[in-house]
C-alpha cells in the first residue's frame, strides 16, 4: 500500500461524492420551476442511496472482477473478499471500491435531468438501478474492467463513454419515451433559482478536480497533469459559451456560463490523462462551440425536451472528448502535444478505436435504455398525469414545498 496515493484517492473520492451531493443536486434544483425543486433533490439523494447499495450488492463484481471480455466474474458479490488487508494497485480495495461507486452514483443521477419535471419518483429508483446493472456496470467492465473496448486500446481516462455518452444517450431516450412536459415549446419554463444553480455548478467544478485528477489512481504527475487540463478545459468552456451568447443574443448570461463550464469539464474527462494545456484548451473551446449549438438544435429544432441539457452538453460533449483524445494525445503536435499515444499507433489507427468505442457504447446505452423504460411502464406509471404536473411534483409526491411562500 501506498500511503499518499492512498489519501489522495480517499480526498478525491470525498470530491466525487460531494459533485452529486449536493453539487449536482443544487444544479439541477435550481434548473427546475419552484414547484419541483424538492423533487430533483429528492431524486439525486434517492439515487445516491440505491447506487450504492446496487454497488455493493453486484456492480462492483460486474464491472472490476475478472471475468469475460462483455461482463465481469460474480466473485466480488457482497464484496466477497474485499477487507482491510486486501489491495487494488497499491490502493486499499476498500478505497478503490468507494472511489468508483461515486462514479456509479453520479451517472445515473445526471439522467435525471433529461427527463426531470415529470417523473414519478418510483419509476426513477427502479429506473436508476435497472440501467445501473444492464448498461452502466458492462460498461465499466469494457472500458476499465478489462473489457474488449479496453484491451483494444480505447483512451477513456475518466469516463467520456462511461459516464457521460452512457449518461447523456440515456437521458435523450428517456425524454423521447417519457415525452415532453406539458407545454414545453408554448410557455416559458425558466430556471426558478440561479443562485442555487450557480452555487451547484460551482461545487461540480471544485469536484471535477477529484473525478478527473483521482482517477490516475495515484499522486502523481499524471493527476497534477490532469488536474491542470481539467481547469483548463472548464474555463475554455464556459468563457466560449457566453462569448457566444454575448456576439448573438448581445448580453451573457448567468446560465450560458456555467452550462458552457459543464460542457467543457465533460468533454475534457476521457481525454484528461492524456492530453496536454494546449489540446485542453482546444477541447475546451470546441466544447462550448459545438454543445452550444447541440442545445439550440435539440430543443428549437427537433422539439425534445431534454429538461436540462443532458445530451447536448454530456453526452455530444463526451462523444466529442473522446474523439478528440485520440488527437491530442499524440506527442507530435508541438505545443498541443500530449502524452502520446501507444507504440506504433497512429492518429487515425486511435482515432479509429475511439470511434468505435462511441458508436458501440452509444447504441448499446440506446437499445438498453429503451427496453428498461417499456419494461417499466409495464409495471408502473413512468410519469404523472398532467393535473398532477401542474400542481408540481413536490406536493404531488412528497407532500412539500421547497418554499413557504
């Protein structure tokens, strides 16, 4: 065991956890109108919760014991074997357990968002722990468990498929499934508290430092590296947004630039032990650019309501993080060099894994996403009646107020 790794990875994985509670949390709560904030708040806890558990139960074996190269060994169930004395690396097993089960938490939470205003709060526990055993622990397992999408050289430093094409491609099928809330396109539906939502993206962005940086599972230079590219790419992000919305709307705003912050810590993720300042900033504009125009085009164009930008900004900004690390982890790009890439691989040989790592995550999260949601409404309701929907969720299903005004 080694001592500083160690706690760098037990600071890290307090980080990870406090980007859900209450960083995500209090972003998305402020996203939402007054009358559904408890319920969001609700949901991200509720999460947490069944997450870990489910991680504790089987998501741990699926995902990191040895196994095929589709689906990890049962052996780790209960976590069976997993004590004081045993080891990940030169990490306690305990610490590396916990680590990674903050990451299950988050993932499933983030979807909430695609489909928030409108759900049941059943349907979203049992929703979060199907979608947690048939697509996120397999995931895991292909990219970091010893998978066939890792062992073909997939550059995923801390989870552009695994966390957010899973997170965003979910959340775009639960809106389209779920169906838009009522009056989406005719009336306004603003956020009802962004001092809560900048408040919330605030701590996720402190928190990335953990998601990205812990993830090189040490305190070294490679966490140092990818904590510097993270800040990089989350100021990149947030500045392109609202430069943006400043040339075309002629004022920035409060919410294009954290939305802009968000995109750029997502895209940075898979590339973010790999690439170098310079790659980063590039990813970091690119991600404020093309997520930017991802949210106009889903919501004005196609007329999903995709609540709180979830694909657009996570999954469209994983998608291309990923793609973009197989660039810019190259070594002999000057300035913008990074890492570089395995031996005797070239830019377009990586470029290829990595593509075939996003379409093959994408349609698997689609296909699965899909037939857990119709297996479900089988059983119980996905979402409220519409009286119910304008009453609001908190009263509807907690019998509270966020406020009492």
């Amino acid at each position: 065991m080694d001592g500083a790794n160690t706690a760098w990875i037990l600071t890290a994985t307090a980080l990870v956890l406090f980007m859900t509670l209450p960083g995500l949390a209090l972003f998305y709560g402020g996203l939402v109108r007054s009358k559904n904030v408890l319920s969001v708040l609700m949901q991200c806890f509720g999460i947490a919760c069944v997450a870990s558990i489910f991680w504790y139960v089987i998501g741990y074996s699926i995902a990191f014991d040895e196994g095929s190269k589709w689906l990890g060994g049962f052996n780790k169930v209960l976590l069976s074997g997993v004590g004081e004395d045993s080891l990940a690396g030169d990490l306690p097993e305990t610490v590396f357990v916990m680590f990674q089960m903050t990451f299950a938490i988050i993932t499933p939470a983030l979807i909430i968002g695609g489909f928030a205003e409108r759900t049941r709060f059943g349907a979203v526990l049992i929703f979060s722990l199907l979608w947690l055993l048939v697509v996120y622990a397999p995931v895991t397992h292909w990219v970091w468990g010893g998978g066939w999408l890792g062992e073909m050289g997939l550059l995923d430093f801390a989870g552009g498929t695994v966390v957010h094409i899973t997170a965003g491609v979910g959340a775009l099928v639960a809106a389209l499934v779920i169906g838009n809330r009522r009056g989406f396109g005719e009336v306004p539906m603003p956020p009802h508290n962004m001092t809560m939502t900048i408040t919330g993206a605030s701590m996720l962005w402190v928190g990335w430092f953990g998601f990205n940086a812990g993830s090189a599972l040490a305190a070294n230079g490679d966490a140092g590296m990818a904590m510097l590219v993270t800040h990089l790419s989350a100021s990149a992000g947030a500045f392109t947004w609202m430069a943006i919305e400043w040339i075309k709307y002629g004022k920035p705003s409060a919410l294009g630039i954290v939305t802009g912050m968000v995109a750029g810590l997502g895209t940075i993720t898979p590339a973010s032990g790999f690439v170098g300042p310079g790659g980063a900033l590039v990813i970091g504009v690119s991600a404020g650019i093309v997520c930017f125009y991802a949210t106009l085009t889903l919501k004005q164009k196609l007329k999903i309501d995709d609540s709180l930008d979830v694909f657009p900004v996570h999954g469209v900004g994983g998608m291309l993080g990923t793609f973009l690390a197989g660039i810019f982890a190259s070594s002999g790009l000057g300035v913008f060099s990074g890492q570089g890439l395995a031996e005797g691989v070239t830019i377009a040989q990586q470029l290829s894994v990595q593509l075939c790592g996003i379409v093959a995550v994408g349609l698997y999260t689609a296909v699965a996403t899909y037939i857990i949601l119709k297996l479900i409404g089988f059983v119980t309701p996905l979402r409220v009646n519409e009286e119910e929907e304008t009453e609001g969720l908190d009263t509807v299903l907690h019998n509270e107020r966020g406020y009492d005004l």
